[in-house]
C-alpha cells in the first residue's frame, strides 16, 4: 500500500470492527483516514453470482487523528460522499460520530454474525431455532451495548430489536462469517468480536457470552488452518487394542 | 418397558447424565433402579466397526430410593458387579457414592463433550487448537466442578486436568456428541449439559460457560429438527431487486 499514498491521499477504510484506523494512523500519519460502514445484506448464492437483499447504505466520516486538522478530515469525508453519490444510484451519508456507528454496527456483527457461524444457522433459522434468539442473540447484545456504552457511545434503547429483525426473517441471509465458512474461509473474529471484547472487558464490562463466542470462533479458525497446513497437528497414535 | 418389569425386577441405567432416575422412580416406585457410569472411549470408525481406544470401566451402585430399603438397593448392585464381572474380561466396580461418579463424569461430558461438538474438533485437537483449553474447557469445568461441590459432592484439585488428560492426544477420540453431529444424529444435551446447568443455577451458581454451550447446543438441535422435517420453516421470501 505504501508506494499508492501520496501526500494528500485520503485513505477510506470500508471495513467492520473496531480500533481499525490504528495501523493506518502508524503506517500513514499525515494522511487523512476516513471510516466507512456498510449496511448491506448480501450473499454469493453462486461463485461469482452476488445476490443483494436490499438497498446498502454506506456512512463515511473521519477517523479523528489528533495530529491532524479536524475541519480538514471532515471536508475529505464530505467530499467522499458528494463523489461515491454522484451517479444517483447509491446512498452515501455523512457521518460525523464514527465510533458510534461501528458500536451500532457491532451490536449486530459480534453477535449474530458469529452465534450464526458457530451453529451455522442464518439470520432467519436463528431467530426460528428454539432458545437462539433470548438464550444467546439478546445476552450477546446486551454486553456489546454495556461495552459500547462503557467506551462513551450510547445507543438506543430499540438497538437489539432493530438488529435482530433488520432482515426479513424469509430472506434466510447468511452473515459474512458464516458465509466464509462454507466456503472454508478464515473468519473475521478479531476485528468485529476479539476487540470489542478487549476493550469491553478492559473497561471493566462483563462479557461472559462474547467471550464464549470468541473462543469458540478461535478454535474454529484453528480448524481452518489445520486444513491448509499451517498449525502442526502429531499423527495418530497406534491404539490397537493388544 | 412396563411389560418387562415384574415386582423383584432390578433396574440399571448405564446411561450419562443427571436426575434420569427421577422419571424411574416415578414409574417403578417399588424396583430398585441402579446407576452405572462406563468410563470408555469408543468411535465407530466406519459402520458397524467400533474401535475401542482403551480397557473400559463400569461403576455401579444403587440410586437411594428413599422409599426402599437401602440394604436391599446395595445387595442388589453387588450381586449384578459379580454377574457382570464373572467372566473375568470386563472391569466392573461396586460405586457406593453415585451422585458423586456421576458428577465426576459431567465434568467431561458437561464440557469437552459440547465444545468438541460445537467446534467439530476432536479431544486431541481441542488441547491442540489456540486458546480452547483455557479459554473453554477450563472455564466450563471450574463452573461444573463448582456446581457439583454446591450439591454436595466434592472433587479433587486434579479433576479438571485429569479430565483434559484423560484421553491420549494422539488418540483424537470424537466424544458422543460430535459423533452423533457427524452422523447427523440428535445430541444428548438436555441430560449431560442441560440438567447440570439446571441444578447448578437453582444452587446459585453462576455458569455463564456452560450457558452459552447450551443454548448453542440448542440450536444445533433444532437444525436436526429442521433436517428431520419436525419443526415448520416459513419458504423463502421474494426480495430479487426491483
């Protein structure tokens, strides 16, 4: 990425999760790093075949840079919007509280997104499956929500429901992680689950299901890389009975 | 079962988990039911071939049915060890204190049985795989250990690694659970997970592990339902873009 950034080039990090912009702020610091999130339902029903639930939506504004001029950072985000809409086609908004956004985001993303790759049931089935939704989805949320408001962004009361039922129950869509493990991906644990956890359970936030949910997704990216080799595993024992 | 229970006849449930004489005693309130916990690591490798990995051992003794003689109840547990023992091949103990075998058991089944199936990683792989052990198994078996102690059972220090240990590695034993999953069979979670969870929680113990495991193993056992065509699924909506 190194040889790409000039001077004045704005980075825009279309990414979920959490503390993101650290790396860019190290590796580029006086360059402007913009946020974006993305809200979309969307599946590969066929390799190379994207199918789309409903209209995305995309918020940009700025990671705030200490080091950097703050009218400076919200003029490029501003100007990211007017260029991403121009055609008329997308919808682009301005956001000016980035850290609120990406904790909304997470509410739905550390939570149904890995109690989904972990059972491997869609958002609907998830919200069918006996005990899923009040046993794990809403005690998940509910510690994202303390977390998120333990780090100073307070989100609406409405904030699990609204997640919960975002999509249609019918539309059976499977989330990011759960589609990457059907097609044996690595899963995105870290950024949307490990470092909401961190920085929860650093401010002193109990997070006793989100911790559960990412052991169980580290082990489960264990398996993904016993399969392509890169974690040893000693072969099996001669246990013949004699 | 009714039919083939005459007034002296002794009944004996080699079977895991908790409280499952309770619906026996309900309906022989008069037979003396025993308890038996076999300690053996077994798979079927292929159909039909059942690969046993080490000697096994039955534990028998008497469930106390308040209502029976407790002499009569011991008599008869000893009187089926030497039965079963007779022909030399087979290790069968007298078990004097069956709450606590049972107990001992569930520290396995309770939670490396549930998290080898939920990750569809073996006993080998769990020790193997990053962060499985101390951040699930050990958690999960400090909160059934603390719930057998609050029902008055008391295990030693060593239970947890004598439990992890227990097994070689290089066995890779899949334990019940998940060889039901990879059978596509139903898991028996409600009587190894479900009522230690149960008993635990009414005695004030806090098992938020062994509460995420169930309610993911609930899950799981919906998507059987589902498979098996025993629970109703809306059919998919129509959301192609307009």
């Amino acid at each position: 990425m190194l040889p790409a950034v000039a001077n004045e080039t704005v980075i825009v990090l279309i990414q979920n999760g959490l503390n993101i912009e650290r790396p860019m702020f190290a590796a580029f610091p006086a360059n402007v790093v913009l946020s974006g999130v993305s809200m979309i339902g969307a599946s590969e029903s066929r390799p190379g075949e994207v199918e789309q639930g409903f209209n995305d939506i995309l918020y940009i504004g700025p990671f705030r840079n200490p080091s950097l001029d703050a009218e400076k950072e919200r003029s490029a985000a501003q100007t990211f919007v007017k260029i991403y809409g121009a055609g008329g086609k997308t919808q682009c908004k301005y956001n000016a509280d980035v850290g609120w956004t990406r904790w909304r985001k997470l509410v739905y993303n550390a939570c149904l997104n890995p109690i989904c790759a972990i059972t491997d049931l869609d958002t609907g089935r998830i919200r069918l499956a006996e005990g899923a939704v009040e046993g794990l989805v809403r005690p998940a949320m509910k510690e994202i929500i303390a977390a998120g408001q333990a780090s100073g962004y307070h989100l609406p009361p409405t904030i699990a429901d609204d997640m919960i039922n975002m999509d249609p129950l019918d539309l059976y869509l499977p989330p990011s992680m759960l589609q990457d493990l059907r097609k044996d991906n690595y899963i995105e644990y870290e950024t949307i689950l490990g470092e909401p956890l961190r920085e929860g359970e650093k401010l002193g936030v109990p997070m006793p299901t989100l911790r559960v949910l990412y052991h169980l997704c580290q082990a489960i990216q264990w398996k993904n890389k016993e399969a392509r080799g890169l974690v040893s595993v000693p072969p099996r024992g001669d246990f013949t009975a004699s």
